[in-house]
C-alpha cells in the first residue's frame, strides 16, 4: 500500500483538499546587454548566425548572440582597418560584460552606402527590428559612426547619432551610450580637442532624444589586435568599454546604481588627462569624462545623460524607469483582454507594488518608507469611462530614484494591442 498517493487520486472523492503550490515568480531579465553595431563579416561561411537578405539595400545584415571575447575574436573578422566594433566588443568583456548582441554589417562600400544603410536598420520598422535577439538589448553602442571614412563628415556623424537616439526613445526600453566626435592630427593640443568634444555636444540639439542616452569623453588607447599588429598602441572610442561598466554595475548592484568611479579595464592610457577645470566644463553640457587618479588608474567619473531636463540628468534614474518599463513588458502580458475592472486594477496594483516594493528594499528608491519612495495609482479616476469602453487600462506609477531629482511619473496603458507605457 502507498504511503503517499497520489494527490490527485485522493481529490476524487468529495471534500476539501489542500494542495502545496511553489509561488510563480516573475520572468527574468537581465539589463546591461548591448545592441553592437558595426561594419565587419563572420569568419564562417556561410554564417552559422540568423541572416536575411535586403533586396533594398541588397546587403545582409548578421545578428549573433555572443558571450564572451573568445568566442567573439574566433567569429569576427575585420573588413576594414579603420573599424571599431571588434574593439568595443573586447573591451566590453573586459570590463565584466555576460553578454552582447553583435549586428555585424558586411559587403558595404564605406561612404554613402555606409551612412544611409545605418539609417535604414534603426528606422521605425525597420530590418533591426525582424530579429527576435534584438529585443533582448537595453544598450546600444555603434562604435563605427566614429569611423573616418563618417566622421569626415560631422553633421552626418551626428545625425546618425541621433537616429540611434531617436531608435532608443522609440522602443522605449533602451539607452544609448554614444561617443563624442574625434580629431587626430600632430597639432592638435588638449584644448582642440576639448573645443571640438564640447562643439559636438553643442551641435546635437534635439531636445526630445537627448535623455535617450549619454556621451564619453575622451577616446582610449588600447593595446591593437592582431590587423593592427604593426601598431604599438590604437586609439579606439569608449562606448565598448563603457557598455561593460554598465553591465558590471548592473551585476553588482543593480541599474539604480550609477554606474561611475568603476575602473576601466584593458586601457593603456587616455587620449588626453583632463583636470578638474576641463570635467567641469564637461559636466555642464552632460559630456561624462574618463579620469586617470593617481594609484586608482582609469576611471568613469561621470554618470549623466544628455539631457538637461531635471528629472533625466542621471544616467541610473533614466535606466532604472527604462527597467520598469520593461519588467511591465514582461509581467503584464498575461492581463491583456481581461474584463476591465477594480479586480485587474487590484491585480495590477499588486504586482507593481511588489516590484517596487522590491526596489526600496534594495536603496534604489529614497524616502524613510515605501509610501515616500513610490506611489501606484490604478482605478476609476485613471480608468475613465472612455478609457475602458476604447480598451485601455491605465496605471500611473511614481518613483523617488536616489538622486535630487523629484518623482519621475510612468503611465502604463495596457490596451488590446498591447503594453504601452509613457515616461
């Protein structure tokens, strides 16, 4: 005779049973994974990563998920010396990074088929967004619009700059982390090159966009990889290197932890030592600098967007209600086409109070207790008459992020088409 039958079984009779259920718990995400674009090919032919092929552009763009520098040195193949994404990848691993996602765009003469296909892949509806891995990224880095064949052109460089802002914002749950412009000739001194960083910075002037990302300055020099063999030492943008501070960051402490005073890793030197007077002026148009402290080596030393809108100035404020929007994405499906009412509100109120309750716990949230860290505001007065009978719910939820900044509003609309939300 069995001891122990089979739950089931025994619930056939008439009665009341009780059962042991493990709780459900909400479906993971990781943040601090980069979108890297740039212009290379795959060592394997035919390529073992997902490929479409563009009759517009008549070009094929690879997407692979990769997860560490060996496995990426063994794949990537350089197609012009002038690129960087094979350097921004290493140094993103470097520096802590688990994971990327490599967009690697081949067989593109460098000029004006370069430029326009950047701007078709990031466009509203564009090829990027057919591959299902992309949806996995919260960062994007395109390390290859510093290259020179682009950046002769500086307004074009800055437009692509701010296409790929423009795709940040658009998606909603990504940031951008974005390179400031580039001059390298023997007569350049320190303060040229200042001049030039603070006249890019100047010249990106689209105010909507620019809290979709933020900027490092100045460039690296790292040691070369084996097509630069014959160099000593190569100067290369810091958004790879940056990317995998993010991702460290994020491991250690979390997205609300901001991600400065980190040591950057694999770095020979700075293109330039900036002093304090140099950073303030960088500081003032949201331009992070890169510090070299003696006995403390290389190191972030800023953690600001582009932004100069109060509740956006931080780079862990912006990306800890990024966070949030995409935990929603996440979390929420499975309340779409549910009958509109104080039940689903509860039900949404539960669980957005649960998470956020989960940030406070964490110090993400300031405030001597939960009610003054958030606040989550879901029933009639959001949910309109007009709003229900159009399908939509509407959730407004509050947080106090740990910086001066005052409470950052998100309004969650669940609809038949979806989640949406507005930040």
């Amino acid at each position: 005779m069995n001891d122990y039958p089979d739950e089931k079984a025994a619930a056939r009779a008439p009665g009341v049973y009780f059962e042991e259920v493990a709780p459900t718990r909400d479906r993971e995400f990781r943040t601090g994974i980069p979108l890297m674009v740039g212009f290379a090919e795959w060592h394997d032919d035919p390529p073992v990563g997902r490929h479409v092929h563009c009759p517009d552009l008549k070009r094929r763009r690879i997407v692979r998920t990769l997860t560490s520098w060996e496995e990426s040195a063994q794949s990537i193949k350089a197609v012009a010396l002038g690129g960087f994404l094979d350097y921004a990848i290493r140094g993103f691993f470097e520096n802590g990074g688990g994971k990327c996602i490599a967009v690697l765009l081949s067989g593109i003469d460098m000029g004006p088929a370069a430029i326009e296909t950047l701007k078709k892949l990031f466009e509203d509806g564009g090829l990027l967004e057919s591959f299902p891995e992309v949806m996995e990224a919260d960062l994007v880095c395109v390390p290859d619009i510093m290259k020179k064949e682009i950046l002769a052109s500086p307004d074009t460089a800055r437009e692509l700059q701010e296409i790929v802002l423009d795709y940040c914002r658009r998606m909603g749950d990504r940031f951008a982390i974005l390179d400031c412009g580039h001059i390298s000739t023997p007569e350049s001194s320190l303060k040229d090159l200042l001049v030039y960083a603070l006249d890019w910075r100047e010249k990106l002037t689209n105010r909507a966009l620019l809290k979709a990302g933020a900027a490092y300055y100045p460039w690296l020099r790292v040691k070369p990889l084996p097509h630069h063999r014959h160099l000593s030492a190569v100067m290369v943008p810091a958004c790879g290197h940056v990317a995998g501070i993010y991702a460290r960051s994020d491991a250690r402490f979390g997205v609300h932890k901001a991600p400065a005073n980190e040591i950057v890793e694999g770095v020979l030197d700075l293109e330039v030592r900036l002093t304090d007077e140099e950073q303030i002026k960088l500081n003032t148009v949201g331009i992070n600098g890169l510090r070299s402290f003696p006995g403390r080596g290389i190191r972030v030393w800023g953690a600001r967007t582009l932004s100069g809108e109060s509740d956006w100035i931080y780079v862990n404020v912006r990306r800890s209600v990024l966070t949030l929007v995409r935990w929603c994405e996440r979390n929420f499906d499975d309340l779409v086409f549910e009958p509109n009412g104080p039940q689903l509100w509860n039900r949404v109120r539960d669980r957005l109070g649960a998470y956020c309750s989960t940030l406070f716990q964490k110090g993400a949230l300031k405030g001597g207790s939960a009610g003054e860290a958030f606040f989550i505001n879901c029933d009639e007065e959001t949910n309109t008459l007009d709003d229900r009978e159009s399908g939509r719910m509407i959730c407004e939820v509050g947080l106090a992020p740990v910086t001066p900044a005052e409470f950052v509003i998100v309004r969650i609309t669940c609809s038949v088409d979806g989640i949406t939300a507005t930040i």
